[in-house]
C-alpha cells in the first residue's frame, strides 16, 4: 500500500532533537529544511516519514507556524486536551460542544449573534449541546423518575460570543476554549530583592556538614532578618519585611535535593541515592557474565567443625569462640544459578581463588554430602567476571589467576553496587529468605536486631552452616520462581539455554593445574618425583633425570584428583600421571587417611603397598568421603602448610614394584597383596628369644646415599 502525507509550510517536525519544516512536498515525498539553519535541508520519501514518525523521539506539530497556534501556545497551559485533569477536559468538550451548536443553528438561520437573537435561540441552543456531550434528557441511560438531573448552565450572550471568536481565530481548535485560570492570582513578587537573597539563605543553612533540622534553619534565616533590620535601622535605611516560618520553610522545600543532600551527607551518598536505574545488561547466553563478591554472614556461628565441638567439655563450650564466617559467592547472570559457594575466616585471596576453582567442576557430589535431593551440575567456562575493589579480587593472585585462564575480568568502581546488582540481589534475597530460620542471626542493622540474644543462641558449627547453605542453594534457590526470569526457576533456565547456546568450554586439566594446583619443589628421583607418598613420572622428567644439572623441578598438584600431576622441566609444563595405578579421581584428603590408618596398624612398617592402600581407601566409610567433600567448603580444608608436614611424615613411597613394572596380576584373594610383615634381623632356628639380647658392638658411621630418599 502507497503512503502519502500532506503538510504544509507551517507544520513542524522534531525526530532526534533536530527540528524541520517541510518546503516542498510531492508523491514520492518531501524536502525538509531543519530550523535555524537556512540551506541545510533533507529529503525523505513517504515511508521513512512512515517510519520516523512511529519513533519515540519525533514529534509533529500541525501549523506550528500559525499566528493563532503561536498566541494560544503563549496563553494555554496545554495544547493537548486529554493531558488535562477530567473536570477541566470535561468543560473543555462541554465549551466546543456550545460553539458547534451556535454555529449549526446560525447556519440554520435559528440563531444570531445579537443579544436578542442568543436569548431568543437559548433553548434550543441549551437541547443540541444535551444532545451533543450526551448530559441531560439526552444521556444515553434515563435516570429514574424523580433523581436529580445536573444540567449545564449556558454562558451569557457576551461570553459564548467570546467562546466562538476564540474559536474560529484558533481554526476550531479546541486549545482555544481551554479555561485560562492557570493565570489566575497576585503573581508580582511579595519581597524585594534583598528579602529574597536572604530567604534564599535558608537553604544553605540547612544544607550543612553539621545536619541542622529544618525548624533550626528556618529560625537561623529569620536571624538574619533581624540582623539585617538592626543595621539598617542604625543606618536609617528602610527594614525589610521579616517573612513567616511557613513561607520560610515552602521556600527551602523548593531547594535542589540532590544539592541539599550532597551538602549534608557527602556526594557519595547522594550519588548513592539519586542514581539513575535501569534493567542492566542484556546477558543471553550462560556463563556469558558471571558476578562473584563477598558477603559476611548475618548469624553468629561457632567458629569449628562439629566433631570437635562435640568432643570438647561443658566448661570449654561455654568459653569457644564465636563469630560471624564470610561467604564467597559466584552467579551466572543469565540463568541466575550458583555456580560456587566458600565459607571463609576473613575476605582472603586464598578462598577467593578456590570460589573461582569451583565454577568449573560439577560440584553434586559435594551437594550429595549435605544431603540434598537436586544436583549441583551447574558448570562451564566463563567469558567475563565481574567483581568488586575488595582486596582479594584485586589481589595478584586472583587476577593472576583470571589472566591464566583467559577470563576477561571487569571491576566496577567503587561505592556503585547496581553494576553488580545480581549478586548484590541475591544476598538479599536469602538474607530475607534463609536467615530468618537460622538463630543467632544478627539482622540487617542494630536496630531490628534489638535485644535478640545472638551469641547466646549461637549453636551452628561449620559443617552444619555450610550444610544449610548448600540445602538452600542447590533444594531451595534453583527450584523456586525467579522474578527477574519471568517466574522461570534457575534450574530450569539452566537446561533451556544450554540446550539453546551451550557453555563455553571448560579449561583442559593441564591449565587448571597450572592456575590453580599447588606450586611445590620437588627432587628428581629415578622413578620421578614424590608427592603425597606417590611417585610421578613422564618422559620429560626421565629425560631430565638422566641429563639435566637441575636436580629440583616445581611441580601443580590438584588436591581433589592425585591421580596425576603438572611438572615444570626447562621452561614447558608436562604431565606426570602415578606410577601406581587405581589412584584417579583419588582426592588427597581420602589418600592421607588411608594412609594413616595403615600406619596406625602397621607401625613397624617401613614401607606401604599401593593395593594396601586402595583397599584402604574403600573402606572409608561414606560418612567420611561427605565431611571430606564438605570440609573443603569450609575454612578447614587444606593447606600448604599442610601438604609439606604430611609430605616430610612420609619418608617412603607408596609403591607396589611388582604391579607397576607388570609382574604381578591382580588376584581375587584379598591376602596375596596383604603388607607383609617381617622381622629386621632373621633368627636362627633353635635360638631361645628369652634370654637377654647382648648390647650390639658399636659400629663405624659410613657414608650412605641412595635415589629414594626425599629428605
């Protein structure tokens, strides 16, 4: 279909803050000259003056231009009628409707504009208006017989001659029958110019560092006044008119109140208060924007694990420390699931790293621990961080960590948390949500907190808030309606848009051991090198070992599969996989309890065997294998300090020769690859073992090396 407008040269067209008028207009469209700028002019065809005028920012004024169009815009308050309040819209219809009629029984020859002609036409004038705006014996619906029937009062014959000049100047527009009463009133100033610069000091009084209140300010301003008038007095000029409190306080009520709050409180606060919102960042794809921050927690908790509070006496419970953990959080922005969560001391670097560790594992396991019905699946490789200024996200070792995997990181300026407004909403969310059920909360402030005992009624240990805060995560947050996605749970936006974008990809295991794994020296030694009572090996460090004047090589190791490890030689990071088999997927905490209660029952062993040891390892109950998993949220997992103590503990490898060069087959017989026991010394057959042994002959120290020997 063929669009065609029709303008004329007094119309005006505004799209984008530019303003044109048109000067020649045919069937293909129309030339525009912008306005104050003669000779610059632009052509636009009928269907993108279509399709400028559907845009928000255009705007077209018929005759804008016109001499009557110019003086109602002067008078008028509004030259749209339905922006008017309703009585005064109602009037303004009832006005047009008394000029219409006139002017349809003028032309009818039963009215005139004398005076004698309006009163000898009034009643009849009076039904076509009824008839006309529907009020009266001509509304659409009768009213009973006996209700009172509001009718209009026709205006005079001199005002309703006014009304129809009016109009017809106007070009029967309806703006020129609006009512003018906007103007009504004494509008000349009721103070001189002297009066009013000291009123207008009432606003700097109280906008003040030392936060006067408005009664203050206004009393202050009337001083001012009075100090005013002295000197003048004194002087034998005329007093100024001291104003009223009240019309004191309406002027300092029309102050600036991002000036007045800036001046009171700072220009933080009142950036704070007075920032303009919108609805963010448009995120589509998971993990396109994932937001981390740290939060402290509102309850007080016992600040251990809760085997060792059980195990403590009356008297040392009374007396343990309480306080409130720190929670690291990471949310995908899109789908607004968890993708990690840490329980720490203080806001550190270290738990901050191990946070970001965990948005690239499925973490259900450890949600399986703490007893939860859903998976924590929620995984991937990230594209952008966003995080605060804290001093662990601005740490080196944070961003260091951010840089290695090729992760953009954005940080916000301070004091501005609507740039990370989801993460902010979600501590809100289960501060209203989760911490009500919790005793010892504290509150949001110290008001609402009251006289609520929170120390007395601190009773949650580690393991036991760390088990809240997975069952609330994983059971209650993913699987409740979410506002921000349409009523949509997280769970559910989690599976449709991966199925409709994908996740990035998970960094390969080699990088995340070089970013996250811990940094240890290491000997070589002919099988390798040792960690955790294992030995690792690649063709790099055989290599090494036979020709390298190095002897120490770092090595990454992954505390959660010590399976294999990543081992510098020269400048290159290579893999080492174990020289014992059956060790994947293996975490270290499993691997050093197994390995200590082995020794527990074999002390006089001097060296342990791998099937020993796996075996070991499944015997561990899984009530053991979930206080692991849960520990490592908490601030008591594992250290580098605790690495190298357990390291030095273990002065021989846990090796199984046979197995690892193949001579020896897995058999169904669980004792054929029992420890064995024997003595150091053998004793001859005959020799009784109750008489005393003999003091052995004190021998030459000599100088003893060998490749297995760590220390």
């Amino acid at each position: 279909m063929t669009i065609r407008f029709r303008f004329s040269t007094s119309d005006l067209i505004t799209a984008a803050g530019k303003a044109m008028r048109p000067l020649e207009i045919d069937d293909k469209g129309g030339l525009f000259e912008r306005l104050g700028q003669p000779g610059i002019t632009e052509w636009l065809s009928h269907a993108e003056l279509a399709d400028l005028l559907r845009q928000p920012d255009t705007t077209y004024a018929a005759g804008y231009f016109d001499r009557a169009r110019q003086d109602l815009r002067g008078r008028k308050p509004a030259d749209i009628i339905n922006v008017l309040a309703d009585d005064i819209r109602r009037l303004v219809i009832w006005r047009k409707a008394v000029c219409d009629a006139f002017l349809a029984l003028e032309a009818a020859g039963e009215i005139n504009r004398t005076h004698d002609g309006y009163l000898k036409g009034r009643a009849q004038l009076a039904a076509e208006v009824e008839r006309r705006v529907g009020e009266g014996m001509a509304a659409p619906k009768l009213a009973r017989p006996g209700v009172d029937i509001v009718t209009r009062q026709l205006p005079g014959g001199r005002t309703a001659m006014q009304w129809i000049r009016d109009y017809e100047r106007a070009g029967y527009s309806a703006a020129a029958l609006i009512p003018e009463t906007h103007r009504c009133g004494n509008r000349r100033p009721r103070w001189c110019h002297h009066s009013e610069a000291l009123m207008n000091q009432v606003i700097e009084i109280y906008a003040d560092t030392q936060r006067p209140s408005k009664a203050a300010a206004v009393a202050g301003t009337r001083r001012l006044f009075v100090q005013e008038n002295e000197r003048r007095a004194a002087a034998g000029a005329c007093t100024l008119i001291v104003p009223s409190a009240a019309s004191i306080s309406r002027r300092l009520d029309l102050a600036d109140p991002y000036y007045v709050h800036a001046k009171r409180y700072g220009t933080a606060a009142a950036n704070a208060k007075f920032t303009l919102y919108e609805n963010g960042l448009d995120v589509q794809q998971p993990l396109e924007r994932v937001e981390m921050d740290e939060n402290c927690l509102d309850v007080i908790s016992l600040l251990t694990l809760a085997g060792i509070w059980d195990h403590l006496p009356p008297e040392r419970q009374e007396r343990f420390e309480v306080g409130r953990r720190w929670l690291y959080v990471a949310i995908d922005c899109a789908t607004r699931c968890i993708l990690s969560m840490r329980l720490a001391e203080t806001p550190n670097s270290g738990d901050a790293v191990r946070a970001l560790r965990d948005i690239f594992i499925d973490k259900t396991p450890m949600a399986r621990a703490a007893g939860c019905e859903s998976t924590w699946h929620h995984h991937g490789g990230v594209q952008a961080l966003v995080t605060d200024q804290g001093t662990a996200f601005t740490s080196d070792d944070f961003q260091g960590a951010i840089l290695s995997l090729g992760v953009t990181a954005l940080l916000p300026p301070a004091g501005k948390p609507w740039l990370r407004a989801h993460i902010e909403t979600f501590f809100r969310t289960y501060g209203h949500q989760l911490m009500p059920l919790l005793a010892g909360r504290t509150f949001f402030d110290t008001i609402q907190r009251g006289d609520y005992p929170s120390e007395q009624l601190a009773c949650l240990c580690d393991d036991d808030l760390i088990t809240i805060l997975l069952t609330y995560f994983v059971d209650i947050y993913h699987n409740q309606g979410h506002g921000s996605l349409g009523g949509e749970t997280p769970n559910k936006a989690w599976v449709r848009l991966v199925a409709k974008y994908g996740t990035p990809p998970i960094p390969d295991g080699l990088t995340l051991r070089r970013t996250f794994g811990r940094p240890l020296k290491r000997t070589l030694r002919g099988d390798g090198v040792l960690f955790s009572g294992l030995s690792y090996s690649c063709e790099a460090l055989r290599e090494a070992f036979l020709h390298s004047p190095q002897r120490s090589v770092e090595i990454r190791a992954d505390l959660r599969d010590i399976g294999w490890i990543a081992v510098k030689v020269g400048a290159t990071w290579h893999p080492a996989t174990a020289n014992q088999a059956g060790f994947d997927g293996v975490s270290y905490d499993l691997m050093q309890e197994a390995t200590r209660t082995l020794r527990i029952k074999h002390r006089k062993d001097a060296e342990l065997n791998a099937p020993a040891v796996r075996r070991a390892i499944e015997r561990i109950s899984d009530i053991n294998r979930r206080a692991f998993a849960l520990r490592e949220l908490t601030p008591f997992h594992v250290t580098n300090l605790d690495v190298e103590r357990h390291q030095a503990a273990l002065h021989y490898a846990v090796r199984s020769d046979a197995e690892r060069l193949g001579h020896m087959t897995p058999s169904a017989d669980p004792l054929n690859d029992s420890i064995q026991i024997m003595p150091r010394v053998p004793i001859p057959p005959g020799t009784s073992t109750d008489e005393p042994t003999q003091q052995p002959q004190e021998r030459t120290r000599r100088n003893r090396w060998k490749f297995d020997d760590e220390q």
